[in-house]
C-alpha cells in the first residue's frame, strides 16, 4: 500500500484584538467574528489539502512563543499580528528564526490607513503579504500557502 506524506501543518495566527472581530469597527474590519474566521480557514484548509492550528492571543510574549513552537512542528505560518505589526522586532525575530515561508494578513487596507500602521516589521520575512481584502485574505492567504509548499517539494 503506498504511503502518502503527511498533510502540511499551517499555523494561523491571530494578534491583539482580533478577538473582537464583529464588534470593533465594524465600518473597517467588518462583521466576522473570530469563530467566523476560524470556520473560513478550516473550510479554506481543507481544500487546500492541508491542516492548520488557528490560535488568538492579546499577549505579544504568548504569540512569540507559539511562533518559536512552529519550528519543526509547522510547514508555513499565516500571521494577522495586528498591532504588533508595526511594533514588534521580537516578533519578527521569531518569525526569522522559524525559518518557514510566512503570509502576512491584515483584514483592511493598512495603506489606506493612518500612516504608523503601514510600516510591518513582519513584511520583512513575509513571503506575500494580503490586505485590505477582508477576511476572505485568509482564505487566499492558506491557498497560497498551499501552492508554495507544492512549489518547494
């Protein structure tokens, strides 16, 4: 019986007040919530033939950690750090030290924004970065995510 590999681990994940997707601004980020996006990914994974670990934290120290833990456990990383965008060296030092492709997702247009949210330390080791595109970014970000995994085998 052949053996068939293994299905790429993907981690999602999500920064500060993400969790309050649905309720904040709704004008800008729309009427998702969190659980909404998690449905969308899972749904969006698995026809992409591949698995993810979707997580939320408000705690910059708890997202860095679980970036560090995907080296070695995960095959790519999407990331919305949302506030910790234009904020955390640390974070992208994490993301560098993976060593793993990385999508960066932002749910509004971060160009169309304020100007101190345009700058994203994580863009400097993202492989692509969607925004502006609402939450379906997602969704396309994990398709992506798919074809570069097939691109590298």
């Amino acid at each position: 019986m052949p053996h068939s590999a293994p299905t790429p681990l993907i981690a999602v994940l999500n920064g500060p007040n993400i969790n309050m997707l649905g309720l904040r601004q709704p004008h800008i980020y729309g009427h998702a919530t969190l659980d909404d996006v998690e449905t969308l990914c899972a749904e969006a994974a698995e026809q992409a033939s591949l698995a993810i670990d979707f997580r939320q934290t408000n705690s910059e120290g708890e997202l860095i950690t679980w970036v560090q833990e995907c080296r070695g456990k995960a095959a790519g990383i999407v990331i919305n750090p949302a506030g910790y965008t234009t904020t955390s060296i640390a974070l992208l030092d994490a993301l560098l030290a993976t060593e793993l492709p990385v999508i960066e997702v932002h749910i509004s247009n971060i160009h169309r924004r304020e100007a101190f949210r345009q700058q994203s330390y994580v863009s400097m080791v993202a492989v692509g970065v969607i925004c502006g595109l609402g939450v379906r970014g997602y969704a396309m970000a994990l398709q992506a995510m798919a074809d570069i995994l097939e691109e590298n085998r």
